[in-house]
C-alpha cells in the first residue's frame, strides 16, 4: 500500500500534466480532500516539488492563500541554467557570481540586461549590511531563485 505522501505526490503530478505544468492550490482544501493536516501538504511540497527535481513552487500564506506550483520546461540553456542551480551550493561570493553571471552573458544563455539585473541584486552593495558568512548564502539563494525564474 503507498504511504499518504506518495499519494499526494502522484494527486499533485497527476493535476500538473492534467494543467499544461501549472497549478495552483490550496493547502487547506488538499489536505481537507486527503484527510490529513495541512503539514502533511507542506512536507509533501517541500521534499518532492524542489529546485533540483524541477518544479517552482510559489506560496502566498494567509486567508486566500494558495500554493503554485509550476513544472519547469528546460530547454538547452534551461539545462545548463539548472545544472548551475543544483551544484552551485548554499554560499556564493559576489566575485564568484559574478563570474557565473559574465559567463551566463557570453555564452547566450541571458540578455547583458539580465546580467546587470543578477548583478547588481547580489552585489555587496546591496547585501552590505548582513554579515559574512550570512551575505553569501543569501547570495546564493538570490541568485538561484532569479535563475529560476529565468528558467521557468
């Protein structure tokens, strides 16, 4: 017998490819549906709908919140974009995004005004005020979801 998160994975899946590679859902109503707490959705969304297995996952908490979830079609910079995204760590310097971010630029793989975009919302400048090794690792979480949204 599959275990209750398998099933609300397959549920979630399911509704995916049903929808062209986006839903939007309600936790409370899901949870409601498969007879479990609405944590049960949240780990579920959690483990099974990240970066790394391609899937964006937006959530807006609160009465009318939802969750969105979008599957994320990779074309060829696509795959090189996520294979950055997986292997790039939870810290990054400024001089080594920058370096991801020039090479991005040279190789096609984003417009210059992307570049100066990535940059500049991970520059020192603008994280100046949050200490190492804090700077870098939200550093790095930028410059991911930014990725990610490029992908997506």
């Amino acid at each position: 017998m599959a275990r209750l998160s398998d099933l609300i994975e397959a549920f979630i899946k399911q509704m995916i490819n049903d929808t062209n590679g986006s839903i939007e859902i309600q936790r409370n109503e899901l949870a409601s549906q498969f007879n479990c707490v609405p944590s049960q959705i949240n780990y579920v969304i959690d483990t099974r709908f990240t970066r790394d297995r391609g899937y964006y996952v937006e959530s807006r908490r609160g009465g009318g919140g939802h969750i969105r979830i979008r599957r994320v079609n990779i074309s060829r910079s696509g795959n090189y974009l996520m294979h950055i995204i997986t292997s790039m760590g939870d810290s990054i310097s400024q001089q080594s995004a920058e370096i991801f971010i020039n090479n991005f630029v040279d190789y096609d793989v984003i417009s210059g005004r992307e570049g100066f975009i990535l940059k500049a919302a991970t520059s020192d400048r603008s994280l100046g005020r949050i200490p190492l090794p804090d700077r870098d690792m939200l550093r790095a979480n930028i410059l991911k979801n930014m990725l990610m949204s490029l992908v997506v």
